[in-house]
C-alpha cells in the first residue's frame, strides 16, 4: 500500500483529532516512520533515541477510600472504576482513551505500554495490572493516562507485591502525581506519607496533594482542623516540609449534597492535567529540535571524519610507496651488480639500450669498487637488511583508516537534508499551530495586513493545517 493511499486512509480518524493530538501524532510520526523515520536513522548511525509518548501519565496515590477512583470516573465522565468504601483497586489500573470500550490484563497491557516493560522485573507485579479503555473524549482525556494505584493501609495488611517499589517506580515515569487524602479514613497512613515522601525527594515538582471528599468534612472550622491535622503530620516529615504548601479541597459533585458547605476546587485538578499536557507538547517538540540538531551533527561529524580518513589514508599511501620503492633499490642494485659480474652486460644492452646500460654498469661498478673485496658478503648482507627494514616502514606507513562508500556518503547527505529541510520545518510549523501560538497568530491577523506586517503570512498558511 502506498503513503497516499495510507494517508487517505487515516484522513477520516485525524479529522476527529484536536489539535494537540495531531501535534503529539504527527510528532510520534517522525519518529516511527518505517521508511525514513528519527528511529531508524539513529540505529544506524549509532544513537539512542526514543520516540516521544502520546500522552501524559497521572499517577493516583492515597489510601483506600480517598476517592481516587471516584475522581477518574469524574475526569471521564465515565463509570470505568468500581467505587466503595472496601479496597476496590487491589493492584495497577491503567485508565486511557481508545476507539472501543475494552479491559486488557497484565501482559496486554505492557504490550500497550511498552516503556512499562521494567514492571516486568517486580515480582507479582504483572499479575495485577489491568487496562481500562474507555471513548471518552472529555476534558482532554485522549492525552491522558491514569494510573490508579492500590489503596494503602497500615497494620498487617499484605500485597502480592512489593507496593512501595512499585509507586517508587511509577512516580519517576509519571508526568503529574496527585496525592489524595480522605478527612474520613486513614488520612494519616504511614505507608502513604513514607512513599509520598520519597517521591517528593526526587520529584517535588510533580506532586500535587488534594483534600478529597471535603463536602463530608463537617463545618468550615472541621474543615479547617482536618486539614491543619494533615500539614501538621506532613510538616514533621524533612522531605515534605515546604514553603508554599497547596492542599485545595475537592469533592465528586455528583456525590454531593445539593448544597454543599464548602467551595469545590476539583476544577484545579483539571487545569493542573491541562498545564501537563501543554508542557508535554512543549517539551516534545524541543526534543525534536535537539534529536535533528544531534543526528546533524552526527551526520556532520563522520563525513568530516571521512575526509580527514581519505587525506590520512593518501598521505599513508605515499609515504608507503616511497619507502617500498627504496625497499626494492637496494636488492635491485644487487642484482645489477651479479648480473655485471656474471657478464650480463649484452643481456643489459637488449633491455635498455647501450648507452644507458654502460651508465649502469659503470655506477653499479664503482659502487662496488669502494667495497673491499673482502666485505662484499657483508655489503650483501647489509643490502638485504636494509631491503627487509624499508619493505617493513612501507607496510606499517601506509596502513589506512577505513572510509565510507560513496553511496553511504551520499546516503549520509540525504539524511542531513532531509532532517534539517523536512523534519526542523515540520516541527517549527506543528509549534505554530499549538493553541497559544494559533491564538496569537489569530490576533495578529486581525491587527495586521500584509502590506503592514510582515508576520501576516503565518495565520493564514497555520490555520489552515
């Protein structure tokens, strides 16, 4: 099947795409493409990159009860999670966006997430992960991944697998980790604030903490008091004690009271996975900026290696057939000089000519002549030592470097133009069609003509992507 006809294939889906997920898409693309995809032009030129995630990960923590899974089923507008007081979620749920409604079990869902292959070395972890794919589009859900994790308990209670590495493990890939706590259970659990605090240590910009179920708090000033009891336990922890502390207070409002006596922020939650998204994006499309600029400079550096090589290697070759031919000089006089004594002189005559030939033998004689008789053994000897060295400098003089093929010189060409003419202007037109970009455009095209602004170009030719 030809790329057009692939294209015209997919023009249906990536009309129902959003802008950012055509960013992500097309940013992903130029990664995994089979035929000239960042990927595959790293392997061969000995680079290690990584094709960028289509979507952000939001890793849940609290104990059991917090209202995590209550709070996915409000960001999906979806019932996907089981809901209750008991331990609803006893291992790793994964929570994505998807064409159909489907549940996946542990090793289809590493096939799913193949950056959570290491869980793989965790033992019993596999065992427990599941995959809910859920339609919704809401609140840009198709960027988002929720990881649900098990409710944590203090006392006796045992896990088929080692939780606390595993949260450890999935709060370094995570994008956002939102730590909930419940003013009516184990707000308190030692187990949470432990691994809360070890991710704080390594990622404090990550975490964000929430009073959840705060419509269940009682008054303002129990409101209040609970929330105080939480900084005041959090605060006498080293790693989490921190100027600037936020705790909003958020509730279900579907699981509310008509009236609630408290003010919902739940809606901050949101925005916090919006920023995420938007920051992935962003930082996305500069690891595209810096992957080019390295397989440039890749690309760069071993064709002016291969020029250096091919100038060394002329050099080596010529000091090699200097020093092979004075190899072959000394046991050439040698001969010339057995030949004259052997009375060879008419043989000489036939090759080169008479006059020449007298040179020769002339020369080759008084060469000779300044040798006693009594050393000739020696001079031969000498002749030959001196043949064997020059023979040996020419072979280790003219060692070469290897050099590349003309057609993988050309190959390396293509490649840094096509990085540097097709993949860098693909990135700078998928920023200008980031959202805050297009609405800056947009301004800028109802203050601007082209006979006034130079920029009036841009909104015109972006918007229509």
């Amino acid at each position: 099947m030809s790329r057009k006809t692939r294209a015209s294939a997919n023009a249906p889906e990536n009309a129902t795409l959003s802008v950012n997920e055509r960013i992500l898409k097309d940013c992903h693309s130029l990664y995994v493409d089979e035929e000239r995809g960042l990927i595959g032009i790293s392997e061969k030129l000995d680079l290690a990159l990584l094709a960028p995630r289509k979507k952000i990960t939001v890793l849940l923590i609290g104990n059991h009860s917090a209202g995590k899974s209550s709070f996915i089923n409000w960001y999906v507008e979806e019932h996907v999670q089981r809901t209750g007081v008991a331990i609803e979620t006893q291992g790793f749920t994964f929570i994505t966006s998807g064409r159909k409604r489907e549940s996946l079990t542990g090793n289809a869902t590493l096939h799913l997430y193949p950056h959570f292959e290491p869980l793989r070395k965790l033992q019993g972890v596999v065992d427990y992960l599941t995959t809910e794919i859920s339609t919704s589009k809401q609140k840009k859900f198709s960027l988002v991944t929720f990881v649900d994790s098990p409710g944590l308990v203090d006392g006796d209670m045992v896990y088929p697998f080692d939780v606390d590495e595993s949260l450890t493990w999935l709060g370094d890939l995570a994008d956002l980790i939102f730590v909930f706590f419940d003013p009516m259970g184990q707000a308190l659990c030692k187990r949470t604030l432990n691994i809360v605090e070890a991710l704080n240590h390594k990622h404090p910009e990550r975490i964000r903490f929430y009073l959840t179920k705060a419509d269940t708090a009682g008054s303002d000033s129990d409101r209040q008091r609970v929330m105080m009891q939480i900084v005041q336990e959090l605060c006498k922890r080293p790693g989490l004690n921190k100027a600037a502390f936020d705790m909003p207070a958020i509730f279900i409002p579907s699981l509310t009271a008509k009236n609630p006596r408290c003010e919902n922020q739940i809606d901050q939650a949101a925005k916090e996975v919006s920023k995420a998204i938007d920051q992935m994006i962003q930082s996305t499309l500069n690891t595209l900026e810096k992957d080019c600029k390295l397989i440039s400079s890749t690309v760069d550096e071993k064709l002016e290696r291969d020029v250096v090589d091919r100038s060394y290697n002329l050099r080596a070759r010529g000091k090699g057939l200097v020093c092979g031919g004075l190899g072959l000089f000394f046991p050439m006089l040698l001969f010339l000089h057995l030949l004259t004594r052997a009375g060879g002189g008419s043989f000489l005559e036939s090759v080169v000519g008479e006059g020449l030939a007298n040179e020769v033998v002339y020369y080759v004689t008084w060469l000779f002549t300044v040798v006693p008789d009594d050393s000739h053994t020696y001079a031969y000897a000498a002749n030959l030592f001196l043949c064997l060295v020059f023979l040996m400098v020419a072979r280790y003089v003219s060692r070469t470097r290897p050099t590349l093929p003309r057609r993988e010189r050309r190959a390396l060409a293509d490649v840094r133009t096509y990085v540097q003419d097709s993949v860098k202007t693909r990135k700078v037109v998928l920023f200008l069609v980031t959202p805050h970009m297009l609405l800056l455009l947009y301004l800028c095209r109802l203050n601007c003509t082209k006979s006034t602004c130079s920029r009036a170009w841009a909104p015109s030719s972006c918007l229509d992507i």
